[in-house]
C-alpha cells in the first residue's frame, strides 16, 4: 500500500493516493472472495495448484538452489518437491576461486510485482560477465533473461531498494575499475558506496569510492593493504563477513557489578585468514581484522603448527574459526568478542571514518572431537533470540552449539562475578551430546555448506545443508516463546474466559444495584 513518491508533487496527494489504493484493493479481495464462496470464481493459478502458498508463520519457503555445473532448482523446503529446475550452459564461476553468485533482488512482498533472483557468473569462452534473471517461484525467465555483459566482473554489491519498483539494484566493479549498476536507474543510489577487492594469491586488498555526478558512476582508489608478509608467501583461505539482513537487538552485555560493556558493532568490518609455510613452525595462520571502508587494521593474531580446514564465522560482535593443530594433532575452534568498553563514542550511527579506539578483546580456545566441515549462525528476524553456532562435522552430522559454551569471557575459576553474568566456567573440551544433533540420524554426506534464514517467527531459524545430500530444518535457540504448546488446553482455557467474564458482568450488575439501594435511603 505504499504510495510511489516519485509520481505525486505534494506529500497530501501521495497520502490520499495511498488510502484510495488501498480501499480499491480491499473491495478487489471482498469481490474475490465472494466469487470463490459461490463458485464463479476464477480458476487457480499455477502456484496455488503446486501448493505454493504462503503460510502464517513464513515457514514455507521455495528453496532456489545453484550448483557449481550451472543447474539451477527451486525446491520446496516442506515437501522437498522440484517444481522447477533450469541449467545455463557455459556460464562458469569467477576468478579467485569465487563461485557464481545467487542475488534476491525482489522478494515475493511486493505483488503484483513479481520476485526476481539474479544469478552473477563469467562466460566460459570470453571471460565476460553473464547476468541471468529469473522468476524464483515459477521458475520462468523474467525482464530480459540472459544478459551478457562486455567487460569481465571484478566485485559486485547489493544497492538498497528503490522507490519506483521496490528492485535493489546491483553494483558491479569490472576489470579497469570502472562502476556499471544494473538496472541502470539505479544509479544514484550508488553515490556514496564503498567497495573492496581482495587477491586471494598475492594476499593484497584494495578499495574503492564510489560517487555518482553528473548521470556518471566513477570509482576512486582510496587504501590499499598487503596482508602476504615480507616475501609475499602468505595466501588468503578465508573471508568472512556480516550478514547483510542481520539485526543487532541488544548494545552490551550487563557485568556482574550491574555495569554494561558495550559491544563493538562494526557493520563494516571483514575478517581475512591468511596461511603461509614455515621453516620453524611448519605452518602459520594470521586472522586480520580490517574495517574495509578506511582500510585499518583493527585487530590481528597468529597461531603457528596449525593448518587448514579452516571454518569460519563473523556475527554481531563475535568470531569464531576453527582449525587443524598439527603439533597436538586435533581441531580446535578459537572464539573472539570486540567490546568498545564502558561508554559508546556514538550510540545512534556507526562511522568507520570517525571510528572509536581501538576495541577491547576477548579471546578463547576450545578442543572438539571432531573435524569440522562448516560453520554457520543462526539467525532471526529481529536478533532477539539467542545466537547458537551450527557446526558441520566430518561425519556427515551438525551439531548447534549456544554461544554460552564458547564465550570467550568464561572464567577459569568460578567467581561470585561470572556467575552473576551467568558464565560458565571455562573447560576446554567441548561436549558434542547427541541431542544436540540437529539431524539425529539422517547424516549429510560430504557436507560442504550450511545456510540460515530468518522465518516470520522470531523464535525458529531455518537451515539448510548440502553436501551429497540435502537436509532442510528448522531450530528455535530460544525455544518456541513465541507459539503456544501442541498440548495447551483451549478448552480450560475458554472455560475460564467464559467464567471470568460473567462474572464480571454479574458483580457490576450487582454493584449497581447496590449503589441504587444506597442513593433511596
């Protein structure tokens, strides 16, 4: 029902417009529904007659899936139907070992605006980027298809929605550093982004400015970082950064003295994992902490006789990355928290041009018994459920591990403080109990990647898991809080409504029979 404010000249006709489509819309959904009771309604579409329809809850979900050979599939996530699948031939992944990429450009909110999903690969025979846009629901080819572009993809961005089509645009940075936004009317919308470039090879990362003036997209060099050491021999094996759609729901963490410690929140900072050889130590691996827009390095640290597989996540305030030991010879999983301190610089926005100090850090190490394949968090609408870890093993299983049992402020001992922050004593091997076992017994061969997703409740979190297999669920951190149980008794309870009611009426019918008696005396 919102009003496009582009069409309209003042604030009042745009709020009138609103209203008026709004009552028109409503009368369309009564006339509609009074066809279907009676029958003369129109026939159902191809989405309703599929059982493509949107729950109360958002727990029905149409999965698209893209695979590395270009086979795209759109998969129901409460069936595990196909409805649909496409393949895009000679359309490969891109350089640095980055794979194709699959961008919601539209969701299925805006009807009758149709969703489209755009998928970002290069041409195996130019090199040149392709653009594939598509129906996510049906499956069908949507405004324009297949796009191929005539310079090669060096990074790409998701822009923010515009007002004329509800469409976030894409930004794309070629090889000659020149900008290109598509679709193009959304372009303004790039002033002021920033961009950045890293080579996993030589370990070296860049970024980029860009402004929009005069109709024109430009890009300018700012910072540049060498993160490969003094003979070049470290190489990149891991990035992680924030989820875009994640929400921060709380600023701290209450002490034990009923102080808060406030949690350094940086949007824009990425965590690079870089591994080089070693003549003493056989293998160093250095985390680097870089806030991407001014290019400073914020925090580093290095572990020496460890190696890859390298697992890692990046989530509000909080890292964690698991790791081979070689000299101990088992996996370990390192935890790392950024507070600001005491007192917030600025508790409204965040500025990575007028950043705060250096941040506080807390650090931590943990044993598992297992090798670890994926790492992933969970993720609600609005951030106010509790965060857990998702943890893909070696064997097929996932594990969801709370936070609590990897903080890394567990102290060693127990104190009167760490329990009144609820903190549990610090031991370092990890328990991996089976009923923390998400799959129970239906075990993910090869597991390769594990992705979340907010649903419409706050409570539940959906995952999704592929290797060989695919495994779709869905877990509530906090527990279900927010839906009553499939044991709750609605028949006592309506009872009690009844008699709570009447007799509220009876006592106020007698109160004023009361009060009438009083005023005849």
């Amino acid at each position: 029902m919102k009003g496009k404010a582009g069409d309209f000249t003042s604030f009042e006709r745009d709020i009138a417009s609103a209203f008026l489509r709004r009552i028109t819309t409503q009368a369309v959904q009564i006339r509609s529904l009074f066809l279907h009771v009676i029958g003369l309604g129109p026939p159902p579409t191809d989405t309703q007659r599929a059982g493509l329809v949107r729950d109360s809850f958002g727990l029905h979900k149409m999965l698209v899936l893209l695979t590395r050979a270009g086979k795209i599939f759109g998969i129901d996530n409460v069936s595990g139907k196909h409805h649909w699948q496409l393949h895009l031939p000679n359309v490969i992944g891109f350089a640095n070992d980055e794979q194709m990429r699959l961008i919601v450009q539209r969701s299925a909110k805006h009807f009758p605006l149709q969703p489209l999903c755009t998928i970002l690969g290069k041409n195996a025979v130019s090199g040149n980027g392709v653009l594939y846009r598509f129906n996510p629901i049906t499956g069908k080819v949507a405004e324009g298809g297949l796009v191929q572009l005539d310079y090669r993809i060096k990074q790409l961005s998701l822009l923010g929605e515009t007002e004329k089509d509800f469409l976030k645009g894409i930004l794309l940075l070629d090889a000659s550093n020149k900008v290109h936004v598509y679709p193009e009317h959304a372009a303004p919308l790039a002033d002021g982004m920033y961009l950045y470039t890293a080579d996993l090879k030589t370990a070296e990362l860049a970024g980029y400015f860009v402004k929009y003036a005069g109709g024109q997209l430009s890009s300018t060099h700012i910072w540049n970082a060498r993160l490969g050491g003094h003979n070049s021999e470290q190489q990149i094996i891991g990035v992680a950064g924030k989820n875009p759609i994640e929400h921060v729901h709380s600023q701290g963490r209450v002490l034990g003295d009923r102080s808060v410690l406030y949690k350094y929140i940086n949007p824009n900072l990425v965590a690079f994992v870089t591994q080089a050889p070693d003549s003493t130590h056989k293998s160093v691996l250095n985390l680097y902490l870089v806030d991407v827009v001014s290019g400073s390095v914020v925090f580093t640290m290095t572990h020496r006789k460890v190696r890859a597989p390298l697992s890692i996540v990046h989530s509000e305030n909080w890292l964690a990355y698991s790791y081979f030991n070689e000299k101990l010879r088992r996996t370990e999983i390192t935890t790392i928290e950024l507070y600001e301190g005491k007192s917030q610089a600025n508790s409204s926005v965040w500025s990575s041009l007028q950043a705060p100090p250096m941040p506080l850090v807390e650090r931590q190490s943990y044993i598992l018994p297992t090798i670890v394949e994926a790492l992933r968090e969970t993720i609600t609408e609005r951030g106010i459920t509790n965060k857990h870890v998702l943890i893909g093993t070696a064997s097929g299983s996932i594990v969801e591990m709370p936070w609590h049992l990897l903080d890394p402020r567990r102290p060693i001992a127990s104190t009167t403080q760490g329990r009144e922050e609820g903190a549990i004593p610090y031991i370092p091997e990890l328990p991996l109990p089976t009923e923390s076992h998400i799959n129970y017994n239906q075990t993910v061969a090869r597991l390769r990647n594990i992705y979340t997703a907010p649903s419409g409740l706050e409570s539940t979190c959906l995952v999704v898991a592929t290797g060989l297999d695919l495994f779709v669920t869905r877990v509530a951190p906090s527990k279900t809080f927010d839906l009553l149980k499939e044991d709750f008794d609605y028949i006592l309870i309506s009872i009690v409504l009844v008699a709570l009611t009447s007799g509220s009426l009876i006592v106020k019918h007698l109160a004023s029979r009361k009060l009438l008696k009083q005023a005849w005396k």
